[in-house]
C-alpha cells in the first residue's frame, strides 16, 4: 500500500484556488519518489509547466487525492509511475503534458499461457503475435468491462546477459465531475527494437465520473493502452519477435462517434518476419455499455478477448449492450465449453473478424455421417448482428441468435455447420458457406443480387422471401443411388411434401442413428426454401441442388432453379448405364442410364 505523506513534502508553494475555497499545491520542480506514495490534499494539485513528478521503480505505486479542487497539468508536465491513481473534482491535462504508465508493468508473464517463450509477443486485451515457430503469443487475460491488470512483459536470462521488455501499468482516474483532456493519458507496452524479445503488452487506463453526463471527457488529447513493437535489426539477421497485444481501456459515457472526441489507442504493437503483431486491447464506454475491439488496421495474427479469459470461465462482469469490432480487429470467443459472443442490442463487425476455437473446416459431408462433433458450438447473440466492411465470421459449429441479421456484399460467413434465427430479417448480400449444413429460420429473408449461400444442406425457413442471389446445396445423391433405394417410402410418397418435417441441421451422437432410421424412408433434400406466405424468385436467381424442395403459398419464379446434372452419379441408380464390363442390371459397357425413358443400348448383348 502507498505510504500517506504530508502534502508539503511534494508542495513548492500554497496559491490561491481560481474560485476560492482551499489552497492548491503548486509543484513547480521535478522530483523522483522511490518507493509508494500516497498524497492527500485538502485542496486541488497544480503541475507546473514542463516538471516532472514521477516514483521508481516499475510497478511503484503513485497516489494523488484532492477532497475538493481539480489536479493540473500544465503543458509539457509529467505525471509517470506504475500504478496511477487521481481522484478529484476534475482532473485537466494541457497540450503537450501527459500520464503516464507506459513500460512500467510487469518484466515477465505471470498471467499468459507462455511466460517462458521470449519470442512471442505479451498478450493482455489481446492476444501477443504468434510466430510460426513458437505456436502461439502471449494469452490475453483480464475484464473487458471492469479492467485492472497490469499489462505483461517479456524476459531472456542468459550466463552473459539479462534483458526484458515490460508492459504498460495501470492509470485510474477518478472525478467528480470532469477531464478536460488536451494531452496524453498513456499505458503503452514496451516496445522492443533491436532486443530479440517480443514486445510488451498495453496496460489498463480506467477514467471513472460521478457525473454521469455523456461528456465528462472532453478535448482533443489521447488515450493510449497500445502493445508494444517488435522488430529485428540488421544485427538480428534471420530472425523476428512478435508484436505485444494491445491492453483494457474503460472510460465514461459514450463519445466513440462525437465530432472532435478524444482519440483512443488499443491496437496490438507491430512486428516483421515471420512473426506476427498483437491482437488488438478492448475499449468500453461505461456510459452506453459499448465493448469495442479496434486494431487501426495494423497487420495482426493475434486476437481481442471480448468476454471470458484465458481460463474460459469467467463472464465480463458487465454485460455489453453493445459490441464493436472493427479496423482489422479479430477477435475469439473464449475457450469455455459454451463460448459465445453476447451482447443485449447490436453486434458489429466493421472490417473486423471472428475466429472460433481452432477453426479447422472438417472436410464437408453429411452431417450424420462425418465424425462426432470435437468443438463446442459458438454462439453469437443480439438483437442486431451486423456482418459489414470486409468482414469474416468463420468457426466449426456456429449459431447466430437475435432479431435482425445481415452480411454485406463485402463479408463473409464460413462454418462447418450453420444454424441462424432471427425473429425479423435476414439479409445476405456476401458469402455464407457451409461445409456442412445451413439452416435459416427468419421473419423476411432476403439473398441480395451478389449473395451466395452454398452449403451440403439448405434449410431455410421464412414468413416471406426474397432470393435474387445464388444458393446451392452440395449434397449429393448418394445415398438413394443403389437399386431400390432412391424412393420416398408408401406413407410418405402420396403425402404433401410441404409437409415432411425438414432436416435437422446439428446431429449429436445420440442423434445418428435416429437420424439414420428416418432416412431409410426420405432422403434429405440438398435445398430446402419453406415460406408461409410469398416466395419470390428473381431473375439473377441461380438455386441448384440435387433435389430441390420450394414452399410457399405464393411462388413467383423468374430465376433458374436447376437440379440438371446432380442426380446420380455415373453408373449409380437402379438404371444406371455401365460404365465397365458389367453395368446395373446388366447393363453394356457404355450403355446410357434409364429413367422415364429406358437408356440407349451399347455393346453386343443390347441393354
């Protein structure tokens, strides 16, 4: 804990406040506190233009509390130490002037997956850049929404040498009723040019008001919580370090769009080689409850944390009404065995990027027939979830839960099993690609002139539909190909097909041999479209699959719906043609394959 010290110990003079009331203390000298200190002040603190005020060594704890009064830095001043705190009616820092935190966190990683691997960056918000020999950075660890952590460092102890990299520390700023910010609130992690060590991560920077108007920060300065670079020299031929990943910022009400706002830094640091930068920190606006991940379109390999840690398990302590991740910005959901992306009104993503755990496509097929599932499904929820700006969604089993979804012509959605249900609409005007099943249940669903939706199965459901994009079920016939086979049972044949119940789209364990009973007697359609009231078709339409089943009360088709081609493969089906010496049911090498019409005859037996 910080040593409480007599304010005259830090005191140069005693001046008038400008509106009366108690005396502010006037620094007017530089000094350097080794140790803890904590100073409390009746009145206000002023730090005269270009002095200094800062305590030794890192992670030294530096305390500032005025019970009435403003803290002031005039321009050029500096306030630096490990771990920050001010607490005032309002707190002012001129241009040129700045707190600061930065490279004064921890030397090592006691909170990251892999402390003992120098190479790789420091994680915290984010992820540190991986490099392609190292497996992965530094993990990233701490509370999107309630941060407190110092950012991670990096450290090589060798016989002849000790050298480290630190990340940023921690600023805490607590007023009463302002912060009038015209200079630099910082917590960067350190960067590490030339030192064969991955760069430090950001640190943590909390501005907390009583007044909870929407413009208790105010002026045209900077927040900065970014990772640290990593670079090699030409000393360092050969060989390359990873970027830190970028730290936690927390500030009140909700200014990320107001004109002339301070600006906000979080993105990991950069690196080169073959390694790569960190991922980008997180930024939430305590006002509004807004969660955003924003990497400033820096190169990365790492991601952003939104919610849960490096421990999986551990929820924000507040839940986002809103979350943001853009400007190159990926981020993963956390590795608990529900990992999910929750937020109560919109999910964006704005050039930004979502990465299941371990994302690997498992090859396509039918669900029922590929291995049991080995990942947890991931679940992104919100009333609005917005895919937009060049943005990918990709992961194994993935469900998008909310009223309104929609994937711009520039985005991109790729999973090994879909499901979305959404109360309102869903509008796709870029890439959703299956390798397995897609099933879509909505309000009004719309697939604009560009979209593609390809997946082994569709099954999409709607009150109403438009399609005027491309949709494609790769399923092929396979299974109903062999003799006496490819047909709907008794029962089955002479019911309306509109009211066959769909295919399901997850298939547990349990579920496969269910599954498998149920298509002895109807095979799953490759393209399921069921509308309750108006299917309209237009006339950029491609919908293609080897069986096609379309719904609706009122169909308007001016598109191309085909299943030509995607029947049966060649000699396959109870009249299949031959394709070698001995065809189905004798049938000639070469002979043509029957349907309606028996195939053309082939070779000398005549069939």
């Amino acid at each position: 804990q910080p040593v409480a010290v007599d304010p005259p110990a830090i005191c140069d003079a005693l001046v008038n406040a400008t509106l009366g009331g108690a005396l502010v203390c006037l620094v007017n000298r530089t000094r350097t506190l080794q140790g803890n200190y904590r100073f409390a002040l009746l009145g206000g603190l002023r730090l005269s233009a270009g002095v200094t005020l800062e305590c030794s060594p890192a992670l030294c704890a530096l305390e500032l509390s005025c019970a009435t009064g403003e803290i002031e830095l005039e321009p050029f001043a500096t306030l630096r130490g490990g771990n920050i705190t001010l607490i005032a009616d309002g707190v002012s820092v001129a241009p040129g002037a700045r707190v600061s935190a930065s490279a004064l966190g921890f030397d090592d990683s006691p909170n990251d997956y892999y402390g003992d691997r120098h190479a790789q960056g420091a994680g915290h918000g984010g992820t540190g850049g991986s490099c392609l020999g190292f497996n992965a950075g530094g993990a990233s660890y701490g509370d999107a929404t309630e941060p407190n952590a110092f950012g991670s460092g990096r450290r090589s102890v060798g016989p002849l040498f000790w050298k480290s990299v630190r990340g940023g520390g921690v600023v805490s700023i607590f007023v009463r009723s302002r912060v009038q910010l015209d200079g630099l609130i910082e917590a960067d992690g350190e960067s590490a040019i030339g030192l064969q060590l991955g760069g430090g991560s950001g640190g943590t920077i909390v501005v907390r008001a009583t007044d909870k108007g929407t413009r208790v920060l105010t002026g045209s300065g900077s927040v900065s919580a970014a990772g640290g670079f990593s670079n090699s020299t030409a000393a360092d031929a050969g060989s390359a370090f990873g970027g830190g990943g970028g730290g936690r910022v927390l500030l009140p009400g909700c200014d990320d769009s107001a004109a002339g706002r301070v600006s906000v830094e979080i993105s990991g640091g950069l690196s080169t080689g073959y390694c790569f930068g960190g991922g980008a920190g997180t930024l939430f606006y305590a006002g509004c409850k807004k969660l955003i991940c924003d990497n400033s379109w820096r190169a990365t390999g790492g991601t952003c944390t939104v919610t849960g840690d490096r421990f999986g398990d551990r929820p924000a302590a507040v839940t986002p009404d809103a979350i943001v991740v853009r400007s190159g910005a990926a981020v993963h959901t956390s590795r608990s065995k529900t990992p999910s992306l929750e937020a109560i009104s919109s999910i964006l993503f704005s050039g930004g990027s979502l990465y299941g755990e371990h994302y690997t496509p498992s090859g396509g097929g039918p669900s029922n027939k590929r291995p049991p599932i080995p990942f947890p499904t991931v679940v992104i929820r919100a009333a609005e979830v917005l895919i937009t700006q060049g943005s990918n969604v990709q992961a194994n089993q993935l469900h998008i839960a909310g009223a309104r979804m929609s994937v711009d012509e520039a985005s991109n959605i790729v999973a090994d099993d879909l499901l979305v249900e959404a109360t309102e609409s869903v509008e796709i005007g870029g890439r959703v690609v299956s390798v397995g099943s897609v099933r879509i249940d909505a309000g009004f669903l719309i697939i604009k002139t560009l979209g593609l939706l390809i997946g082994d199965t569709l099954v999409l459901s709607a009150g109403n539909a438009i399609v005027r994009g491309k949709l494609e079920g790769t399923r092929p016939a396979l299974e109903g190909c062999d003799a006496g086979m490819n047909r709907l049972s008794r029962e089955a044949a002479f019911a309306p097909r509109c009211d066959l119940p769909p295919s399901k789209p997850f298939v547990s364990e349990k579920d496969t041999q269910e599954l498998e009973e149920e298509e002895q007697e109807i095979e799953p359609y490759a393209v399921q479209l069921r509308v309750r009231d108006r299917l309209l078709l237009e006339e950029a339409l491609v919908l293609s699959g080897s069986s096609v089943l379309l719904c609706a009360t009122s169909l308007e088709s001016a598109g191309l719906v085909t299943a030509s081609s995607l029947g049966c493969s060649a000699g396959r089906g109870p009249g299949a043609g031959g394709e070698g010496p001995s065809g189905a049911a004798g049938a000639a090498e070469g002979s043509g394959g029957g349907h309606g019409g028996v195939g053309g005859a082939s070779g000398g037996n005549g069939t």
